[in-house]
C-alpha cells in the first residue's frame, strides 16, 4: 500500500499531533495512524522571505509533517482575504459579507501553485494524495499540470452552495475546473452534493461527487469526558454553578455559528419561561478567530455587546445568566463540561458538518443524558433526527425547544440520546475515512 498524503492548509500544530483539537484533524487522526503517511501544509507562522526557505520536516511515528511559511502578503490575501473573505462567505450562504478583489483572488491561484511545487518533489509513484478543504480548491488540477498521475481525492469540510448563490463568485468555472482535476470528491451532506454537481453540469464537467459524513471518535471522546467529568477542572466549574442547570455551546467565534441567534434564543427563554431565571446558567465558550477579517471583528462586538445587554437584563447580584469567554478551553475539559450538562446549544446558521454536536453526544451519561438542541441547519442535522431541532432565526422557537430540553423526562432524554448515539457510533472518523480511502483507491492508479 502507498503512502498516504493529506494536504491542507492548516497542519496540526505540534501539541496537536497526538492530541487533534480541531474538525479536519480529529477527522484524519485514525486514518493517518494506520499507514505511513505524510501531512502536508502551512506552518501557521508567516516570513518576508518565505519563498527562499526550504519546508521543514519533522515526523512522530509513522506520520512526517512537512510545512512551509507564507509570506505576509500570502497571509492576508491566499488566507484572510480570499479563502476567508471570499469562499467562506460564500459557501456560508453569506453574500452580503463577500470582500473580493481581483488582487486576492490571484494570490489564491499563486499561492496554490505554492503548496504544488513545494509538494511536487516529495510525491512518490503510488501515493495517493487527499486534499481538504477551500484553500486549495485549485491545487488538483495543478498536480495533474506538473505531470502528477497519483490517485488525487478532494474533500470539502464546509457547505457548498447552490448555483444560484455560487454563481455570485468571479472565475467559478476556473475554481470548479481546478477541483475537477481530481478522481474523487467528497462533501459532508447529500444537499451539498447536489449543489456542487449541479454547478459542475451548468460548466459541462462531468465529475461525480458523493456525500461521505465526517464523524468523531466516539469511544475515546466518551473515556475523556467520563475522567474530564470527575476532574478538579470540571468540579470547580460545576461548584459555581451553585445547583442551576447547565446549557453549553462551544464554537469558534464565526457568523457562520450563529451566536447572536443563539443569545436571543436565550434570552427568549427567560423572557417566555420565567420559571427558569435564576435556576439556569449558559456558559458559551468562543475562541477568537481570524480576527484579521473585519467581519469576524464586527461579530465580535456585536456578541459582546449583546451578552452585556441580556446579562444586565436578567441578571442579579447572584446569578449571571450567560457566562461567557472567548478564550480557547482544552478539550479535555469541555468533554467533561458536555457531560455534565443538561443541554448543548448548537445552532449555525450554516455548517459543514458541526462536530460538537456529536462530542456532545458521545459525552453524556447513558442513565442521564443531556439533550441536544440543533439547527436544522448545520451539516449534522440530517444524521440526528432525534435531536431537537430549531431554526436559529427564530428566537421564539429555540426557547420552546429549550423549556422542552429543560423539561424532558428521563426516558425521553434517554429516548433521543440512545438513538443519535448509534448513529455517531455508526458513522466514525474511522469510517469516514476508510469510506473516502477505499472508493478513491478504487480508480485506476
Ligand atoms: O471548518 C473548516 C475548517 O478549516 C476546520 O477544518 C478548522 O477547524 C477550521 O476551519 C479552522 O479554521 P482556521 O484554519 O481558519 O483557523
């Protein structure tokens, strides 16, 4: 069997080599430790003369990373800007937040052409190379130029729109084109595969693309928030809860999450259900990100203002109803945090997949599971039925759902729980990737 090498943007950063925080890395841990593999990407660190320095390798086990700098201007305009700025938006349904200019968009081809020359001298004959995500839609059809006849797979971790909204993007054939340089192509949903078929028949480019759900780790997730939950950590955290319930959201501080919706929902809450002030808390856990973006900076603002105004509201001297950080929380802890609370309140207006909604599913306690409240609308909804589900524009809704999470009988919550359970327990990171592997190692080499 040949090497496999995955190719994103982003790479694990050290202390996340043995440890995956995020969706594409916890996504690739299992398939990465069952070969000799080689990661490929950015280093996250940027340099004037990053063209002149050579990658850096390092390897642990059976995995070797190789990673090269940006240059400034390959930051701003490859990763901020354009992949951004611009993809992300739109394939987020978000047009009116599309910042485009021809400048950035050429730094994205060029820096494309980067990552494949740097990439070229390393591949060996029977590799099979994966490339993940929109930073590097073009990155295929430039292996196949510089003479590349390896098995290439493509797979995108967040939506992708309709024509009707894609079709906004300037050069979409020229984007479409540079992905269909690939022998397979994945996405997390059946609506985002239609979509991206639908756009590659308006262009006449014939390229299947099939809907491979990414998944968790569910068995390890589960062990960690089972120790997380007893810890110290947890227990001070539970101590100040002072005895009232618990609802957890956890997301990076993203328009596309859907944060402000979910305050209001909230707040709806303690508006429509008296009952429940002060005998429940929310705590939302936000990590600063891209705040190089001016759209990330404003919803930033907006959130802050936001959580002042409800927490004056509702608040008293001795409860606070939403408490909030926009710190980063090790992992470990918010496994524990998941398990001990009563509701996870994940509600993106747009979502590739949302692997939260899954850890925090496979971190419940079977006799007294939480109940999860989900956007319709996020890439996991489809997989979890059981879930309760809400439209994040209605604020109205997501209280009902709320006093329903808050109100639900034990055998209702175990009910919901069990059945979404079997489901992320199905449809593992494991599997994802044995799924995408064996259907890309199926094509002619
Ligand atoms: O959801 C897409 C994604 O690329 C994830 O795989 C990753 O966790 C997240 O975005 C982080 O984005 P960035 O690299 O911009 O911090």
């Amino acid at each position: 069997m040949g090497r496999l090498i995955i190719v994103s943007n982003r790479t694990p950063a050290p202390g996340e080599r043995t440890q995956p925080a995020g969706g594409l890395t916890v996504g690739l841990y299992d398939a990465i430790q069952k070969r000799e593999s080689l990661w490929f990407g950015w280093s996250g660190q940027q340099a004037e003369d990053a063209g002149e320095r050579p990658v850096e390798e390092d390897r642990l086990d059976n995995v070797t990373y190789v990673t090269f700098d940006l240059t400034p201007s390959q930051y701003d305009r490859f990763y901020l800007n354009f992949s951004n700025g611009v993809l992300w938006p739109l394939c987020h349904y978000r047009t009116n937040l599309i910042r485009y200019t021809r400048e950035d968009c050429d730094v994205y081809y060029e820096t494309n052409e980067v990552f494949a020359d740097r990439l070229l001298p390393l591949l060996q004959d029977d590799d099979v190379v994966w490339i993940h995500d929109y930073h590097l839609f073009p990155l295929a059809r430039m292996l196949r130029e510089r003479g590349v006849r390896n098995r290439i797979g493509f797979f995108l971790h967040i939506p992708f729109p309709p024509w009707s909204v894609a079709r906004l993007l300037p050069q979409l054939k020229r984007l479409l084109e540079g992905v269909a340089g690939c022998d397979r192509i994945g996405v997390q949903t059946p609506e985002d595969a239609a979509n991206l078929k639908g756009c590659f028949e308006v262009y006449g480019i014939d390229e299947e693309v099939e809907a491979v759900p990414i998944g968790i780790d569910p068995v390890s997730f589960r062990q960690q928030a089972i120790e997380s939950a007893a810890s110290d950590e947890v227990s001070r955290i539970v101590d100040t809860l002072e005895g009232t319930r618990m609802i957890v959201g956890v997301d990076r501080l993203d328009y596309s999450k859907g944060l402000p919706e979910r305050m209001r929902g909230f707040e709806m809450l303690l508006k429509n259900y008296p009952e429940h002030r002060g005998q429940v808390t929310f705590i939302q856990i936000t990590p600063v990100s891209r705040s190089g973006v001016e759209s990330y900076r404003i919803l930033k603002e907006e959130l802050d203002g936001l959580v002042g105004t409800i927490n004056g509201a509702y608040g008293t001297p001795d409860w606070v109803p939403i408490r909030y950080t926009t710190w980063p929380i090790a992992r470990q802890i918010l496994a524990g945090l998941y398990r001990v609370a009563d509701v996870g309140f994940v509600t993106p207006l747009r979502d590739g997949m949302n692997l939260v909604a899954k850890e925090f599913i496979a971190a419940q306690d079977e006799d007294d599971p939480g109940v999860l409240v989900l956007s319709r609308f996020a890439g996991a909804a489809p997989e979890m039925p059981e879930a309760l589900l809400v439209n994040p524009l209605d604020a109205e809704g997501m209280a009902d759902a709320l006093h329903a999470a808050l109100t639900m009988d034990a055998k209702a919550r175990h009910d919901a729980w069990s059945a979404i359970y079997g489901e992320v327990s199905r449809n593992t990171a494991g599997s994802w990737a044995k799924q995408f592997l064996e259907s890309l190692e199926t094509v002619r080499a």
